[in-house]
C-alpha cells in the first residue's frame, strides 16, 4: 500500500470513530425538555409554546397563571369568531395579568407577536 492510502485509510478509521463517539451526545435530550410533559410525549415545541420565552404554557405572563387558568383562556380563545372578540379577549386577560404581576413586583413583558392579528391570517377569525 501507499503512503496516500494508509493516510486515507487512517482518515477515514479516525471518522468513523470520531462520529461512534459524537451519536450518543447528539442524541441526550436538550437543556429544559425534561420539565416539558408535552415534549416527554412527544408533541414538540409548536402549540405548547416552551422555548420560545422559556415559560410553560407560551406568551407573556404565563407563568402568573394555573394551568386551569391557562387552558380555559385557550378556549376562550378558540371560541371568538371575529378580529374584535379576540381583541377584547386579548386585552382583558393583559389587563388582569398585568395585576397580577404588579402585585408580585414583576414586570410584565410585551407580547412580540398579536395572536389576535395570526388567528385572522390563518382563517380561524374573521
């Protein structure tokens, strides 16, 4: 054999140990998916929010609600027909959590996106 085969030989040998070694690392979960029950069952990121604030339940101020609180706005939410029903929905819940988090000295960060505006571009409202 030559000299440029034993090299390529080693190459490729260092590779294929380089990637057995590397799989096992790839494949542990990332940091915060093991306090997620949605994605320990295998749901994603998508719909549960967890990731995008880092707060369970997604959106801003999530965190000063129970998870009772949390579903029933979802559907709350999944009931307004029209563009101004989600608007007043959306503002009185902002209102009554913004109490809540001057209550506990918190401030309550701004939403980036309007849910409300997203719902009416995908054809949910009108």
């Amino acid at each position: 054999m030559t000299r440029t085969t034993l090299k390529l030989i080693g190459l490729a040998l260092a590779a294929c140990v380089g990637t057995s070694l590397a799989i096992p690392v790839l494949a542990q979960p990332g940091p915060g998916a093991g306090d997620c029950p949605k994605m320990q069952q295998g749901q994603g990121r998508m719909g549960h929010g967890h990731g995008m604030r880092g707060q369970k339940g997604g959106g801003p101020g999530a965190t000063l609600m129970t998870a009772e609180e949390r579903d029933a706005f979802r559907g709350q939410m999944r009931e307004v027909k029209t563009l101004d029903e989600c608007k007043t929905l959306q503002a009185e819940h902002r209102t009554a959590l913004e109490i809540r988090a001057k209550e506990q000295g918190i401030t309550l960060p701004t939403p980036r996106r309007d849910r409300c505006e997203m719902m009416k571009a995908r054809g949910f409202i009108q």
